[in-house]
C-alpha cells in the first residue's frame, strides 16, 4: 500500500507528463528570460545606491514604477489579445522588445539611463505577461492549469535561481565590475526569444468561441463575474504585503553582506520559490486552491515577521526561505484562479486587470516601504506587511464562494 507522499509523488508525476508541449516552450523562455533579468536585478538595487548613490527611498521608486508600468501595459495586451484571439503575436512583441533592452543596462552613463532601461524593459514584460498567461490556459485541460501555471513558475524560478549565481560568479572573476555582468546577461535573453518563435505553438480557435469586440467595454467586464471581482480585490490587498524583493537584498546590506555575495539572497529566494511551485500546482488540482493559497500567505506572515524579529544570519536565511515558499504556494495559484474564474474569451482582459490592480498595489507598497525603511527602520516595514498579509488570509479563510477548485 502507497503511502499519501508517494501517491501525491505520482500523481505529480502524472501530470508532468501530460502537460502540453507548448506549456513546457514556455516555461524554458521564461527561464532563460529570467536568467537574463535576474543577473541585472540582482545586482542593480547595490548598482544603483553604492555606485550611483541614490537612495533607498528613490529604489523603491524606481521598481515600483517599473512594476506597475508593466501591470498597466499587461491590461491593454490582454484586451488586444481576447480582441485579436491571437497570444502569441503579442508575446513574441514583449519578450522582443524585453530583450533588445538588455544592451542599455551595461551601456548607461548615469540614474536616467538606467531608469528609462527598467522602465521599458517592463513595458516589455507587460506587453507579454497576460497574452502569455491566457495561452497557458487556453492550451491546457482544466484539470491541469494547476500544474501547468506551476510548472512555468517552477521554469521561472530556475532561471531566477541560475541567474544571481552566474552574477555571484561573474561578479568574482571580474572583481565587481558591474558592467561585464550586465552584458554577459544579454545573451540568455535571446535564446529565450527563440525558444518562443520556434517552439510554442497557439491553438485554433473554435468557431463556436465567442468575438469580444470590446473586451474594456464595461458590459464585458460585469462577465468576469462577482467570484472574478473578489479574487481580484483579496489579490491586490495580498501584493500590499509583498513589496519588492529589492527589500531582501537592501536588508543584506544593512547586515554587512558583500555586493558580491549580496544575489545569494536572491538564490535562496529563488530556490525555494521553485521548488515549491510545481507541487504546489499539482496539489490545488487535487484538493482546491484555497487551502494551498492560505498556506502561501502564511509563510508570508512568517517571512516578514522573521525578517523583522530574528535576529542574524539565521534569522535572514529563514525569513528569505519563507518568502520564496510563499511565492511558490500563491504566485502560480492566483494565476490559476485568474483562469477558472474568466470566460475564455476574456482571459487575456482577466490577467491584465488582475496584473493592472495587483501593480498599482505593489508600487504603493514599494514607495511605503522605502519611507518607513528610511524614517523608522527596517522592522516597521516588514511588520506592515506581516499586517496586510494577515488580513489577507482572513479574508481568504472567509471566501465562502469562487474558484476555489478548477472548474
């Protein structure tokens, strides 16, 4: 007789297997885009306030304009998407125009440049983020978006796992110099863009879909539904708890961390994110997604409370362990959740509202948590977001109705 972890490790495996191909094309662009993203980010934080001098305030800024530039753009590239009933066009356009920008990292001369790079690089994200979300859900059974949205979650989070390593690296043989990192991380992201153009492939769609003309028109979005609406305010009110994790890498510091060492941060981040990810997926296939996102926010309360309490090297490490682990039990089932509760036809328009409300949050978040950092102290900061993220889960446990289970 099997015992529940080996039932549950089959049933993991199942699924993997089943997955379709177009699914697993993404999730390796995702990958190397993040490889790529990642070896800039984990390093641009200490770039911007060792090198340049800028301030904490000022980075929290910056990343939460960056952000909520992409969260906004995502809400016209998902209508476009649901009004053209194409994906991938739009996809192949943001993961272009993310990786022609990459050059300008290394080449900046100053705080502007390296602003305007960010800015439409997340322009960039925004154009494919909800185009490419709607394609996982269009090309997978229902009973799979679970571990599909966490399989490419998973992919993501390698590459944001190998890319802070080979920055640590790079970092170490050229003696900190920021540049021949930053153009080192230029390549992956064309790999990535090729990957997507020659291996993902869009389905047909049915002549019995539906043609949304007008997919903003307001009588579209009353379609999205109650269940659509209160996913959507739970998440925003979620990302209110999880600022930048430019954050993890400025706490770090504070500690005495090296620049050199400061990506390992992100590593351990990113590990336990990706691990995390995929099982988490399976899991909400089985059992509905509720319980599996109620976990995800309380290792966000745990993490930020860590963070803010625990003293030490120890006390880092667990709080930055959590934090990946919480992104792994919610940032794919939210993703998830987004997908039973819309109609097909509105997918695209569903995830670039849910990226549009959750952006706007997180830029707020950022800016809150730079002022506090800089006018009270890095605990106030982390224990509002212990505040917000326990409300969250309180409203969550009170979801009496919604896409809790995959339809």
């Amino acid at each position: 007789m099997r015992s529940h972890g080996e039932s549950h490790t089959t049933n993991a495996t199942r699924s993997l297997s089943k997955i379709p191909r177009s699914v697993w094309a993404l999730g390796f662009v995702s990958m190397f885009m993040d490889i790529s993203s990642e070896m800039i980010h984990a390093l641009l934080p200490l770039y911007m306030v060792t090198v340049l001098g800028t301030s904490v305030v000022a980075v929290g800024f910056i990343e939460g304009i960056a952000e909520a530039t992409a969260s906004i753009t995502k809400v016209f590239s998902g209508a476009l998407s649901d009004r053209l009933g194409k994906r991938k066009l739009l996809t192949v356009l943001g993961y272009g125009l993310g990786a022609l920008t990459k050059p300008v990292f290394p080449m900046a001369s100053g705080l502007e440049w390296l602003t305007a790079a960010r800015f439409v690089d997340r322009v960039g994200k925004g154009i494919r983020g909800a185009p490419r979300d709607a394609l996982v859900a269009d090309v997978t059974p229902a009973e799979l978006r679970g571990a599909a949205f966490g399989l490419r979650q998973a992919l993501d989070t390698v590459g944001a796992v190998l890319g802070p390593l080979l920055a640590i690296m790079l970092m170490w043989l050229t003696a900190s110099h920021f540049q021949t990192v930053f153009w080192v991380a230029v390549l992956p992201a064309f790999v990535a863009l090729y990957i997507l153009i020659a291996f993902v492939r869009e389905p047909e769609t049915p002549a019995s879909t539906r043609t949304v003309r007008s997919p903003l028109a307001l009588h579209e979005l009353a379609r999205l539904g109650p269940a659509y609406w209160r996913l959507i305010g739970l998440a925003t009110l979620f990302t209110l708890a999880r600022f930048s994790e430019a954050f993890l890498l400025l706490r770090a510091q504070d500690m005495g961390l090296a620049p050199l060492w400061a990506p390992a941060v992100l590593v351990l981040m990113a590990l336990t994110y990706s691990l995390a990810a995929y099982p988490a997926g399976v899991l909400s296939d089985r059992v509905g997604r509720r319980g599996v996102l109620m976990t995800g926010l309380g290792l966000l309360v745990a993490a930020d409370l860590l963070l803010a309490l625990l003293p030490g090297w120890t006390g880092l490490a667990m709080g930055v362990a959590a934090w990946g682990l919480h992104l792994g039990f919610s940032q794919g089932i939210f993703a998830a959740m987004i997908a039973d509760s819309a109609p097909a036809e509105l997918r695209g328009t569903a995830f670039g509202l849910f990226n549009l409300l959750t952006g706007v949050a997180l830029l707020v978040a950022s800016v809150m948590a730079g002022l506090l950092w800089d006018g009270v102290g890095f605990k106030a900061t982390f224990l509002l977001g212990a505040a917000c993220a326990g409300s969250t889960l309180v409203g969550v446990a009170l979801l009496r109705s919604g896409p809790c289970k995959p339809n």
